[in-house]
C-alpha cells in the first residue's frame, strides 16, 4: 500500500499551512524577508515558510543547508517544544538560526551580518533531499 495523497511518513505535508504563513507574516518575518529575498544575502536564495517534515520553518536556504527561524516571546515559555524542534531539523543536516522579533526589528543589519558569517560557513551544500530525510 503505497502513501496516501499528500502524506510523508505518517504525516501529512503542511502546504496549505505553508501557503496561509506567507500571506500573513508578523512585522519581524517581512523586514527580515525585506533583505533575505532575491538572492540579496551572499547571492543564496531563501525560501519562506517552508516545510521540513512536519514543521514550517520561517525561512529556509536550501543551497546552504540553512534554516532562519524568527521567533515572538511566545518562545521563552517553550523551550522543550523548540528544542524538539531544532532536534528534528538539524537531525536532517540543517543548521538552525534562531532570532527575537526585536532583534530582527531593532537591528536588522546586525541580523543579517550573522546570517552571511553562517552561510560563509556553511558554504553550498545539496539539500535537495536532506540527510535523514522524511519526503
């Protein structure tokens, strides 16, 4: 018995979840995708809103294996749920950045000075199908 119509392993593919994500972005999620989009970071294409098994990261360079979540204070009181989470990313070969909205707000440039040193790091990589991938 082969997959069902848009299930991966068990879980269904969140797309239509994804899609939702990019019309509503919070403040911090639009003026990061300000500097992030049209290769205008290290010449590297971003996705945003993009899933990576069952979870949609903010943004994602799959050229660079790097994932950028921009996270509300909602996240101080759930540290075991985003522990889990990075687990599970970086368990697939990804390298997760985490950022408050109000760095992302009140200093977009210091942001995106870490986001190039990572990617400088990371350098390209095939993440087409990730390392312990699920899809």
């Amino acid at each position: 018995m082969g997959k069902q119509h848009g299930q991966d392993n068990g879980y269904n593919r969140p797309t239509a979840q994804s899609r939702e994500l990019r019309s509503n972005p919070t403040d911090a999620e639009r003026t990061l995708w300000s500097a992030l989009r049209s290769r205008q970071v290290a010449g590297t294409r971003f996705n945003r809103q993009y899933p990576v098994g069952p979870y949609i990261c903010d943004f994602v360079a799959r050229s660079a294996g790097l994932v950028i979540e921009v996270d509300g204070g909602q996240h101080a009181f759930q540290t075991a749920q985003d522990k889990k989470r990075t687990d599970y990313i970086e368990a697939r070969g990804y390298r997760l950045l985490r950022f408050w909205n109000n760095d992302v707000l009140s200093n977009l440039e210091g942001v995106v000075a870490q986001i190039e040193q990572e990617l400088a790091k990371l350098g390209k990589r095939d993440m087409s199908k990730p390392q312990g991938s699920d899809w």
